[in-house]
C-alpha cells in the first residue's frame, strides 16, 4: 500500500484531481466528507460543537448551519482552532478505519485541505501538492463557488501560505493550466505512484518534482 497526501489551496482545483486519480484506480479518503459525516445530526460530533459555539450553529431541522458556522471560525483564527480541535481527531479516526480497510497493493489517496497547517505531512508515504495562483483560486471561488470576494480572500487567508505547501510538497501538480493539460500531468503523477506502490519497500523511486 502507498499512502498519499493530496492537499491544495481553497480553489487551486483538489477536487478535480482527486476525481481524475480515482478514475485512474486511487482509492480516495476525503477529509471533508467525512468531516461532515462525523457533525451529522446526532453524532457526538455535532454535539459537541453546538455546545462550544452555541445553537446558533444548528439549522432549523437541528443539522450544522454551516455558512453561519463559517462566518465565525473563518473570522477568527482562535475559533478556528478551536473547531479543528473537535472535527480533527474525529475524521483521523475514521480516516484509520478507511485506510485498513484497503487492498495490501493499493494507492490510498487521503484529501486532506488543511495537511499543511496542521503538520500532517509525516502521516503519509509523500504528498502531493495541487497549486494554483492566488488570483486563479479568488476567481475560481468568486465565479465557481458564488462566494463574495472578501469571504473568499478571508478562507484563503486561513489557510497555509502556497510557499508552506509547496514545501512539503514531494510532488507539485500546476493547475494553472487548460483541463486537458492537467488530465496528462495527472496521468503521469498515477503512473508514477502506481511503481512506487509496487516497488519494494526502500526501493521506491524518487517522486518527480515539478
């Protein structure tokens, strides 16, 4: 089995390559649906963050508002934090279950949005790094998403410098580029996984940096 981190900025394009390396074989853990699983209603997990935050946070129908769960944390770092320290253990516990649950010979590709700040690079075999340029992300959220400008520039804000990322970054997939171009780099990056997958433990080859 080879683990993989896939990480990248609020709209530098993560989804679309997880969706691409899925297609290709991986076998995805994404880290936000499962953070969503884990607040379902009547999860401990929702509980437990309408107790920090108060009802304010909960739907009409007693789900997670999460806009307005949004517009507190993403304003204010130590709330933030503060959610992270509630969610956080719940998704890497699930997250464990998922990952034993694979094939011996498996890519096992974990989605994970905050890898860079939370430190996580070591959980995995190597990590993968979707980039994208600052304007690139703010259009994609604000035309894509229908976020208002200053909710999108404060997101990207909360997150990891794209120089913080792309340190850990064992390799680099630039989607500041056509969807074809990217489908090819894609490729090239699955193949490149699947030999190290494959290769005997200690004799993997290097990851391709780009």
């Amino acid at each position: 089995m080879l683990t993989v981190g896939l990480t990248g900025g609020i709209g530098a394009g993560k989804s679309e390559v997880s969706r691409l390396l899925v297609e290709h074989g991986a076998v995805l853990i994404d880290a936000d649906r499962i953070a969503r699983e884990v607040v379902a209603p009547g999860t401990e997990g929702l509980a437990a963050v309408a107790e920090v935050f108060g009802d304010q946070v909960l739907a009409e129908d007693g789900s997670l508002d999460r806009p307005k769960l949004g517009s507190i944390v993403f304003a204010d770092p130590e709330k933030l934090a503060l959610l992270n320290s509630i969610v956080h253990p719940l998704v890497g516990a699930r997250s464990r279950e998922l990952e034993n649950a694979a094939a011996e010979d498996a890519v096992v590709v974990h989605d994970v949005p905050l890898l860079a700040e939370n430190g996580l690079a070591p959980l995995y075999d190597l990590v993968v790094v979707v980039d994208a340029g600052p304007e690139t992300q703010l259009d994609r959220l604000v035309r894509l998403r229908g976020m208002s400008e200053e909710d999108a520039r404060a997101r990207m804000a909360a997150q990891a410098t794209r120089e913080k990322r792309l340190e850990i970054a064992d390799i680099v997939i630039d989607n500041d580029v056509p969807l074809q171009v990217l489908r090819q780099r894609v490729r090239e990056v699955w193949d490149d996984l699947v030999r190290r997958a494959q290769a005997p433990r200690g004799d993997a080859p290097a990851p391709p940096q780009e």
